[in-house]
C-alpha cells in the first residue's frame, strides 16, 4: 500500500491528505502575508511576500475545493485569511467580498453535512466571515457616500 507523505499527520492523527496539504500551502500563505505586512525594507520585498501568500493561497483554495468539504474548518480558515489578505495587502476589496461571501453561502448551503467534530470550529469561521463581510460591505457603502 501506498505511504502517506511524513507531513500528512501533521495538522491532526487523523487529518486527510488534502487536509494536510491545504493546511500546510495556507500556512506559507499566512507566513508572507505576515512578512508583508511588517516589512519596511522595500515595496519590491514587500511585494515578493505578497505574490508568494497569493500563490501559497490559491494552491491551498485549489486543494481546497477538491479535497475538503465547505464546512470544514481548515477550509473556512483559508477562505478567511485569503479575504483578510486580499483586503489587506491586496487592497483588492470587491476580492475580498467574494471570497468570503463564497465560502459563507456554500458552507451555509451545505451545513446538513457539517461533521459534529467540526460544528463548533466552522460555526466560530462563519461568524467571523460575516462579520467582515458586515463590515467590509459598509464600508464601502461609507466609501461611496
């Protein structure tokens, strides 16, 4: 029988490859987004930190949207720091509404099949989504004013 890869128990005993490898391209993304964040030593480093989060994020969103189910909370957690990284870095608002909103309306549309192991955490993810989506929807309703 095939070996699973060493790293795909990391993120939990009994995390699911596609968890694993989810886990671990979001985990890069939230590592540049940080560095881009905080870098002050040039607009051209800060820019490298910020195409390797994007590229880290839509590896993760890739595996994402084929490995896991909408109301898992690694998934959530991606779709969360994506928007926030999106809206932040980016500065790519209407980006930022569409991955959150996405991710909140097909997880809302699937919670029937939300696992009891994971209410507790996906429901905690779609209320932080929300809320951004509340305060991010007013305020570009306060920008347009």
């Amino acid at each position: 029988a095939p070996q699973a890869e060493p790293h795909a128990t990391l993120a939990e005993p009994h995390a699911t490859l596609a968890e694993s490898r989810m886990f671990y391209a979001k985990m890069i993304g939230d590592y540049n987004r940080y560095l881009a964040e905080i870098t002050t030593s040039s607009e051209e480093q800060q820019r490298q930190y910020s195409d390797a989060s994007k590229a880290a994020y839509d590896k993760a969103m890739a595996v994402g949207r084929t490995g896991l189910p909408s109301t898992h909370p690694i998934r959530l957690g991606l779709s969360l720091s994506f928007a926030v990284f999106s809206y932040e870095i980016l500065n790519d608002h209407e980006r930022a509404v569409q991955i959150a909103k996405a991710a909140f309306d097909e997880a809302i549309s699937d919670l029937d099949s939300l696992s009891e192991d994971n209410y507790k955490d996906s429901t905690l993810i779609l209320q932080l989504l929300r809320d951004n989506l509340t305060q991010w929807t007013a305020s570009s309703v306060d920008a347009t004013k």
